[in-house]
C-alpha cells in the first residue's frame, strides 16, 4: 500500500471517528436535557390524585379543546385537563351537548395532549358513543386513547353504565364517573336545577357512588347537588370526588375554562367566579385593532420588510 493510500485511509478514519464522538456528545446532552426536564416537571397520573386526596391537597380541574389553551393551562399548573363534552356549547354553539361526535372529541383531544407536559388528560365519552352496550363503550374508550394519547375518559351516570365502567377499566383505561346533573341527559331532567336535594335521589346518588367505586372508577364528578351530601360521598368514598357547583368540602373543583375566565359575562350561575373579565378585554383589543386598520396606523414602518 502506498504512502497517498494510507494518509487517504487514516483520513476517513479520522473522519468517522470524529463523527462517532460528535453523535456520543449529542445523546449525552439528550439523556442530560430530558433528565432535566423529568426532574422539574412531575406528571400528574390518577395515582397522583389519590396521593393528594390522602394528603388533603385540593385538586385543580379546567376544561381544555384545543393545543393554545391546553398548554397556557398546563404552564399555570392545572393538574387535570378534562376535554369535556361542554365544547358543544362553547365552541360549537349548540344548547346542550348532545351534538357533539366522537370524531370532534378525538380532534379536540389530540389538540390538548399535544400542548401538555405535566397534566392530566381526560376526555368525555359524548353522548351515543357508549349508551348501547359495554362493548359499544369500550370500542369508544379505546378510540379516544390509541387516537388522542389522552390518560383516561369520563362518563355520565350510574347503576346503568356499572357494566360499562367495569368493561373499560378491564382493558386498562382509567374512567371516570359523574353524577348529579348529567348534562347528557338534560331533555330528561328537562331543567338545569339542583340534582338530588331529595332525599330518595341523594340516596340513589350515594348507592351510585359507591357502585362506580366498586367497579373501578379513580375518580368521580359531582356535578350541581347539596354540599352536604357531596361531603357525605366525599368522606365515604376512597377514590377522589371533585365538584362543580357542589360545594367547598369535595377533594377538588372544575369549572369550564371559558367560565371561569369571563369570556362570557352575562353567564353567571352562582357556583361560577370569574377571575378574568376576557370578554371585555377580547373586544377592547379587538376594536383598537379595527380602528387603527381603518386609520391607516397599522402596519407601521417598524412593522412591515
């Protein structure tokens, strides 16, 4: 072998050693930066709200439909994302919740999974997609987890989803429950009023909980009932129990997001507090826009190429 051949060999020798040292440094600053990240941000999992029931910490709940929202919620620190069936009403402009399919639960899912790094992702069954039969339910539970990357799903009602309830937590998906006012089945309640201020109905509520319990639920909404008797299924219950417009005494709270923000003033049920005005701020900015479009003042010479 000649001189030109062996100086031409150690070259690419060099070479593919250089390029083996670059790629070893690259995964060492990987391993490094997602060690980092694992240690400042501690996802939230059902086993962390039982934790923090047990130690009784409250647990924060918002609804979430879509990535901008989800991670602007999930840097403030919610711990749980719901991805509700409500996106019927305030992102669809329906009355009730009963339009919205699985489809546009699926699209408003993977839109939230994709913006949240630390909390948890549940999503509704919405209504038709598990009222048949388990099996039906099921199929629906597994679409929304293979197709969103969510961590678990919600669904409405008691003694009658029981079979259900038991049939997705078999196949590993974490459900949970929700009683007292079940907006799915508004037309037959056919008011929006306290649910179970009767005491036959709070009984069927109290036996209802602890059925979903028992058939493996991690957790359960109260939606619209007494505080009194949310506290009872609160203390009874060793899953956590989160509240809207049920009371101070229950393991957390939910309210949807657009509420709670004020980007609707004029809805204001007595469980809501607003802590934003955003309506009002939106449309000031909105028309200072407007008006500066129409004046001319907008794009000026700082902000144009």
């Amino acid at each position: 072998m000649n001189i030109s051949a062996v100086a031409f060999l150690l070259a690419e020798i060099i070479c593919i050693l250089q390029k083996m040292q670059n790629d070893l440094c690259e995964m060492i600053n990987d391993v490094w930066f997602m060690d980092k990240i694992t240690a400042t941000v501690k996802k939230i999992t059902t086993h962390t709200l039982r934790q923090m029931k047990a130690a009784g910490e409250k647990i924060s709940m918002l609804t979430a439909y879509d990535y901008t929202m989800a991670r602007l919620l999930d840097e403030a620190g919610v711990d749980v994302l719901l991805v509700g069936d409500s996106a019927a009403n305030v992102m669809a402009g329906y009355e009730t919740t009963l339009p919205i399919t699985l489809d546009q639960m699926i699209y408003h899912a993977a839109s939230v999974v994709r913006g949240v790094k630390r909390s948890l992702v549940i999503v509704d069954l919405p209504f038709g997609s598990y009222q048949e039969d388990a099996r039906q339910a099921l199929h629906s539970a597994v679409r929304i987890m293979k197709e969103t990357g969510a961590h678990g799903i919600k669904l409405e009602g008691g003694e009658p989803v029981i079979e259900a309830v038991r049939r997705i937590v078999t196949s590993g998906i974490p459900v949970m429950g929700h009683l007292g006012l079940t907006p799915q089945s508004i037309y037959q309640f056919g008011t929006y009023a306290v649910r179970a201020a009767e005491e036959q109905e709070a009984n069927r509520l109290l036996r209802d909980a602890h059925l979903l319990e028992e058939a493996g639920c991690f957790a359960l909404v109260l939606e619209k009932i007494p505080a009194q008797l949310a506290r009872k299924v609160t203390e009874e219950l060793s899953i956590p129990v989160i509240g809207i417009g049920a009371g101070r005494y229950v393991d957390g709270q939910v309210l949807v997001v657009h509420d709670m923000l004020g980007m609707n003033e004029s809805f204001k049920p007595r469980f809501l507090r607003q802590y934003a005005r955003l309506q009002s701020i939106i449309q000031e900015a909105v028309r200072h826009y407007v008006a500066d479009v129409k004046a001319e003042q907008f794009p000026d010479e700082s902000e144009q190429y």
